[in-house]
C-alpha cells in the first residue's frame, strides 16, 4: 500500500498529470451538449448559438497563445531557481499546485475549443446541443479569466528568490517535523554494536528516497527475522553499498522483498529526507556570498528561514511508538543537520561581518532552545564560525563579531 501511495503521490506532482484531467474534462464537457440535446425543449429565441463556432475558434487561437507563453514563464522560473538559488529547489517549482492548475486550465480550455469546433463542423449538435455548448463555452470564458488573473498576480512572485527561500523552507519545516516526531521512523533505534546479519544490496546506483517500513516489518515479522536499515533516504547506494542487514535465515525472496521496500531514484527527494532541505537552503545562502553575487541580504534571510525551521524541529515532540518492532534504524542526528544548514555559510561568509553576527546570534538562540541536552550542535558550529572568521575579519570587523559572540551560550 506504501508503494502505491508513493506511485500516486510522485504521480499527482507531475505537470501532466493535471494536465491531462482537465483536458479528458474537457472532451466530457464538449461532447455532454450532444446527449442533453434531446432533454432540451425547441427553442423559439435564439440564445447566440448560431456565433458559437467563431467563439469557439477565438478561444482555441488565444489559449494556444496563452499556453504557449505560461509554459516559457514557467521555464524561465525553473532555470532561474537553478542559477540564483540551487538546482534542488526546481523540483518544487515544478511541484507548485497554482502554476500547474493554470496551465492546465488553458490546456483543458484548448481542447474544449478545438473539440467543440470539430462536433461543430460534423453535424454532431443540433440548434438545442448548440445552445448548451454556447453556455458551457461562456462559463469557461469565465473561469479562464478568473485564472488568468489569478496566474498574473501569481506571476509577480513565482520564481523569486523570496519565493524559493519560503518553498525550501516548507519542504524543510515539514520533513524535520516528521523527522523530530519519529527519529527512527516508527522503527528501534539501531545499537551499531549489534548490527549484524546478511547484507541486502540494491540492483541500481541512485539516491534512496522513500523506505517502506511497513514492508520490512511484515517480511521480519513473517520469517522471524531483524531487519538493520543501513541506507536512510538521501543516502547514495551503489551494488557495493548495502541497504539493508538482514538477521535471521535469508534466502533470494526475502533480499527481494527486503530491497524493493527501498525506493531508489537518480535525484534526491524532500519527502523522507530531512537533510535535504537543510542543504538546499545552505546553498542558497552559499550562492549569494559568491564573489559573483555578493548577497549577503539573501543569506541573512536563509539564516532566519534556518532559525524557523530548528526551532519548530526542537519543540516538536517525540513519538516513542515503534509500530515496526522488527525493523532497527540509525537516525539522522542533530549534529550533521546543525552541520548541513551552517557549515557552508560560515565558510562562505567568513568574510561579510554581517553575516558572522547574524549567524552567532541565531545560533545562540537554537542553543537556548535546545538546553544542555541538546544545545552543543549549535555552540560548537559557532565556535566553527567565529573561528573561521577572525581568520579573515579587520580589526574592529573582530570585535564586533566578538561581542556578538558574547551572548553565545558556554555549554
């Protein structure tokens, strides 16, 4: 079931998917004037059925322009989100619901038109199917310019860096959130002590991006076995990599069944991976402090969308269930995310002042939040930061990163 859903959801988030109801909607909607003809009683007033065809072709040209002119929009965004930002937040352009709905509309709209034309011009309607489709053409007159309007207000911030930084920061909030609910995602938490067992390895090189771990379970639990998860989404794997050590009597179907519950794809995906959007948003900020660039507003943002990001990772609260009691995973720790989100901007910013002190008080601040238990991540990348810093900084840019350093926490 796992494995449908992942195909369905992947499915959704693709550009034709929409695309292609609206238009199969389409057909049903120009063909439906036909079989309601005959529920429609003579009509004695002419109701504009007779100009149906020239609006029909009106349409068909305009929505062919329309289309043609969202997709180059579209395309512009993308490749602009790859130069300015980072290539890993393309996929959630591509993902965004308000872009895909309008395209899809035109398309839809289109083939109504070009549908409607053709029924037209072989007789299919009567004065009656006319007089439906005349009204069912003005109601998509109507909701093409509801969405039209819609995609020109949409248009003003699709693509921006402000848009990106925001789509990053969602896609991070809800994979940490999932991540500080379940570390272990609903599995033992692995004792790399006692890892042992037959190694499971997968048929093709490429990113991990979902692990059924319903599956997993119902093949240990069957065969009586503990399956040690060593490949967590976002990890690369090759045929020397294993995914997955298997304790207990292994044979070719269980290493099957074992592997197919790992999802391996060529690109790394945000669903289960809550690295990714750290680094994503690392290399956002990393752009902008190129020499190239010379950004340091846009890192600063970053930082704050980091700051938001950790402090709704911290105070959500753990889940201590384990529904797969048969599966053990070695969850991701807070330090390598401290690591992916602030590591590279304090390399890449260790010469712009403003953003040493910035990153010093959001990490004094994650710290705090954190408490004792948790806060050394955050102190010890801004021990990281100050030192790379005072390596490059003036005299006074120092002391001014220094005071700034002063709140810092001493864990």
């Amino acid at each position: 079931m796992t494995n449908v859903r992942v195909f369905l959801t992947q499915m959704t988030r693709a550009v034709w998917f929409r695309a292609s109801l609206f238009s199969l909607a389409a057909v049903l909607l120009a063909l439906a004037a036909g079989f309601l003809e005959p529920l429609l009683p003579d009509l004695a007033v002419n109701l504009g059925q007779g100009s149906v065809d020239e609006i029909l072709q009106i349409v068909a040209s305009s929505m062919l322009a329309v289309t043609t002119f969202s997709l180059t929009a579209m395309v512009t965004a993308y490749g602009s989100a790859s130069r300015v930002a980072t290539p890993r937040a393309t996929q959630l352009l591509v993902a965004d619901p308000t872009s895909q709905n309008v395209l899809s509309t035109f398309i839809g709209a289109f083939v109504f038109s070009m549908v409607g034309i053709i029924a037209i011009s072989t007789g299919y309607y009567g004065d009656q199917g006319q007089a439906i489709l005349f009204a069912g053409t003005l109601v998509v007159i109507v909701i093409v310019v509801v969405v039209l309007l819609r995609w020109i207000s949409h248009l003003g911030s699709f693509g921006r860096m402000s848009d990106i930084i925001d789509r990053v920061e969602s896609a991070a909030q809800r994979t940490t959130s999932q991540y500080a609910n379940r570390p272990s995602l609903g599995a033992r938490r692995q004792d790399p002590r006692t890892v042992t067992g037959a190694s499971v390895r997968p048929e093709r090189a490429g990113y991990v991006t979902h692990i059924d771990l319903g599956r997993l379970e119902a093949v240990a639990e069957a065969r009586e076995l503990t399956i040690h998860v060593r490949a967590l989404p976002g990890t690369v794997v090759d045929a020397a990599s294993p995914l997955a050590l298997v304790a207990g009597t292994v044979d070719e179907e269980v290493r099957s069944k074992v592997a197919n519950a790992f999802h391996i794809e060529s690109h790394r995906s945000y669903d289960q991976d809550p690295r990714l959007g750290m680094i994503a948003l690392s290399e956002i900020a990393s752009r902008a402090l190129s020499p190239s660039t010379n950004d340091p507003g846009t890192a600063i943002d970053v930082l704050a969308a980091l700051s938001r990001v950790f402090e709704n990772m911290l105070q959500t609260e753990a889940d201590d269930d384990t529904p797969y009691g048969h599966v053990t995973v070695e969850p991701v720790t807070l330090g390598d995310l401290v690591e992916d989100a602030f590591r590279p901007i304090a390399r890449d910013g260790a010469g712009v002042v403003e953003v040493g002190i910035r990153l010093q008080k959001t990490l004094a601040s994650l710290a705090d939040l954190a408490g004792p238990a948790r806060g050394r991540p955050f102190t010890d990348a801004a021990t990281d930061a100050r030192a790379r810093a005072q390596r490059v900084l003036s005299r006074s840019d120092a002391v001014a990163l220094r005071r700034a350093a002063s709140a810092a926490p001493r864990r």
